[in-house]
C-alpha cells in the first residue's frame, strides 16, 4: 500500500477530482488552503491574492498509486504544453503505507 500526497494549487482541483474519480480513488483526506513556499512561488491567503493550494492524501494499492503517478505525470505535462509555463502547481509524493488500525 501507498500513501500519496497530492499539493496543487486551487485553480485545478476540478481537474484533479475527475482524475481522481476517473481512477476509482473511492477514498481521501483533503485539506483547503494549505499555503507555503515551493518551486511555484509563494502562496498565500491574502483576499488580494488567492493562490492557496489543497493537498489530497490517499492510501491506495501499489497498482494504483503507479497508475496514478503515471496520470499525473502526463497530466502535468500536458498542461505545461497548453499553458507553455515552466512549472505547473502540481506535486505528487509517495510513501509507503501500513493501516495499522
């Protein structure tokens, strides 16, 4: 089992849940308005600048979580391509991951 971490910024979370619908995640944590600092720039919270991020955590099989990694590559990618900017505000980790209750 894999836990992933997915941080991306609030303007592609539609985008993000049809991946995740699409791929038969049927469960995840999400947190709102996670801010930081990070190879997109700074986030933040001020009403003059909305460009917090949400971060979506998810424990799925190592079958999944490799097809899942493999979707969000490509989907960075291609929104890379489409936008021609150098980083796209998306960011996905992995961790191993025991259920242990």
């Amino acid at each position: 089992m894999k836990m992933l971490v997915i941080v991306f910024r609030e303007s592609l979370v539609e985008q993000i849940h049809a991946l995740l619908t699409k791929y038969e995640v049927a469960a995840y944590s999400e947190l709102h308005n996670v801010t930081g600092k990070g190879a997109t720039g700074l986030t933040s919270q001020f009403f003059l600048a909305p460009t917090t991020n949400r971060m979506i955590l998810t424990a799925v099989s190592d079958q999944l979580a490799y097809r899942l990694i493999d979707v969000f590559t490509r989907f960075r990618s291609e929104q890379e391509s489409a936008t021609g900017d150098g980083i796209v505000p998306l960011h996905v980790f992995v961790l191993p991951c025991e259920q242990v209750v």
